[in-house]
C-alpha cells in the first residue's frame, strides 16, 4: 500500500485511507485483504499494525490501526465508550424530504439459509443512533453526511435505506446494487487520548463519487 494512503502516524497509532473492494478481514475465498499489505505499513516498527475497527469491503476511508498492543486496547476502549468522533459520507438514491435529522433505529441481526445474514431494523435490538444532513444535491442523488453515535453493524447503510427510506447508492445489500459500486466513505476519525493530542484524520472524497459543489475530491487534494 503507498504511502500517500497514510493520513495519520505516530508512535502508536496509524489511519490510511482504506480503498473500496479491500476487506479488513481476511476472505474466505483467500483473496486479498488489508493483512497482505502489513508489511508495507510497519514504517521502522518489527510488528505490523492491527486494525482496530472494520469497515465493510465496499467502504472507503479512514481505517484506524495501532502500533503497539498497549494503544490498541485504548483505541478500543474510546470506541466502546463511544468518544471516537466518526463522519462518513454516501451518495443516496434520492434525495431526503428534510435537510437533516436524527436516526434513532434500534437494530438486530437475521439471518436464512437462502440469503444469509443481514441487519434490520428491531426493536429489540441493539439501540442505534445516527445523525445525517444533507450536503449537496445532483441529478436526482443527496450527498449526505452522516456521523453515527453507536457502532452497529452495516449501521448507516440500514439507517439509510429504513430510516430514512433511501439506501446508499449502489449498495448490493439494502439498494438496488447500481454499478460503481457502493457510495459510502469513512471521511473523517478523531480518537481523543488522555495525555496526547487527538488523532484526526480526513480522507479526501474518492474518485468513484464523482464531483460534488464545495467538496474536495482526491483528485483535487493530490
């Protein structure tokens, strides 16, 4: 992985710019995932990085890793506690009645031999909590930012697609699929530490997004 898709590093902590269609996770299949590229992301350490939260395969954007197991477990605790600041930004399949609001959508997981598992909404789920506004509007489609509070699975794409009845464009999951593949993108990160300054990293808007008004694209920022 280049370097140019680094966006943040210290002593312990490192966030790149993950690209869409790379799992964080290793696939079944055996093909390619984030672990092949550890090596080239140890940058003088003897240990690679770790991950220490996902992002689905077809989500871009700040992927945060820690360099030593001490900050991992910190890293993991802010996210549990909930003090990890995280704004995404999606291409909707139509634009919103309202300009913003707040998603309060309790969720669950289901799961069928035919189709496999998936996240819906439940009321006796997990309780889930995102607030999104829109951005911009073209051609019929909302970018829109979204900044969840709780970390559930798959939690933006079903509080798009149930909350605010418009799933992320092309999302295989809970959308139609369009080709391009899906518009979700982790943009910005910021994980506060008790006796450091805050990690904070951004991540320009990919390519496949297309042009925005008012948005930088990494074209723009290369």
């Amino acid at each position: 992985m280049h370097g140019d898709r680094v966006l943040f590093i210290d002593g312990e902590a490192l966030v790149i710019d993950k690209p869409a269609g790379l799992p964080v996770d290793k696939p079944r299949d055996g093909s390619l995932s984030l672990e092949n590229h550890l090596d080239s992301l140890k940058f003088g350490f003897q240990r690679w990085p770790t991950a220490v939260h996902r992002l689905d395969r077809d989500t871009s954007g700040c992927l945060l890793l820690s360099r030593n197991p001490k900050a991992h477990a910190r890293f993991q605790q802010a996210f549990e506690r909930g003090a990890v600041e995280k704004r995404y930004l999606a291409i909707l399949a139509g634009v919103p009645a309202e300009a913003e609001g707040v998603i309060d959508l309790a969720l669950g997981k289901v799961s069928t031999r035919e189709e496999g598992w998936r996240i819906v909404a439940d009321p006796n789920g997990k309780a889930a909590s995102t607030a999104w506004r829109v951005v911009a509007t073209r051609d019929g489609h909302a970018l829109v930012e979204f900044r969840p509070a709780t970390g559930r699975t798959h939690q933006i794409r079903v509080h798009a697609a149930t909350g605010l009845g418009l799933p992320v464009l092309g999302d295989p999951h809970y959308g139609a699929g369009e080709p391009g593949g899906m518009m979700l993108h982790a943009a910005a990160l910021t994980i506060p530490r008790a006796n450091k300054d805050p990690i904070v990293a951004e991540a320009p808007l990919p390519a496949r997004f297309g042009d925005w008004p008012g948005i930088a694209s990494a074209a723009e920022a290369a």
